[in-house]
C-alpha cells in the first residue's frame, strides 16, 4: 500500500470531524432545528439541552443515523452517556462505522 500524501492525512485526520458534521446535519433535520443544530461543537449538550430531543425523537435521530451510516445500533447499546454531547455521539458512531 502507497503512503498516504499530505492531502490524504488532511482527510484521513478529519473523518471524525466529517461524522460530527453529518450528525449535526442529521440533528438538524430530524429536530427541525432550522439551523440550529448545524452551530452545534463537540462539546455542545443534546440530551435536556434541546428540548426537540426527546425518547421518540432519539428514535428517529437513531434510524437517521443507522441509515446514514448504513450502520444497525440495538438497544442495549444506547446509554445516557451516548446522547449526552455531540461529542459523545460522534465517537458512539465512529466507533461502530469504522470511522
């Protein structure tokens, strides 16, 4: 295999930051947050801090999520700690995506 150039590190370096990008898109749009969720930083809090964010909406945002990322999540695999920032998340789905 190749050595990656310094284009490919820049990317290869990001993807974390590309995955918190598309969740917070994916906040956005399953929230209706009309922007709001696209000013949201990994330290940003989700779960009691956006009042969109609620037991039926982590449902949606999770089937957003498992079909964004083509990606299955069950249950038992959600905890408060998953939901609590945007950061959290991000390494939630990182983590299982292979990102």
């Amino acid at each position: 295999m190749a050595p990656l150039d310094e284009r490919d590190r820049h990317w290869a370096g990001s993807t974390g930051l590309n995955t918190q990008t598309e969740l917070a898109t994916i906040l956005d749009d399953v929230l209706t947050l009309g922007g709001r969720g696209l000013a949201l930083g990994a330290d940003s809090r989700l779960m009691g801090a956006l009042p969109e964010l609620d037991s039926m909406a982590v449902v949606s945002v999770l089937e957003a999520i498992q079909q964004r990322f083509d990606i299955r999540i069950a249950d038992d695999d959600i905890d408060g700690r998953t939901f609590a920032t945007l950061g959290s998340l991000t390494e939630f789905v990182s983590a299982r995506a292979g990102r």
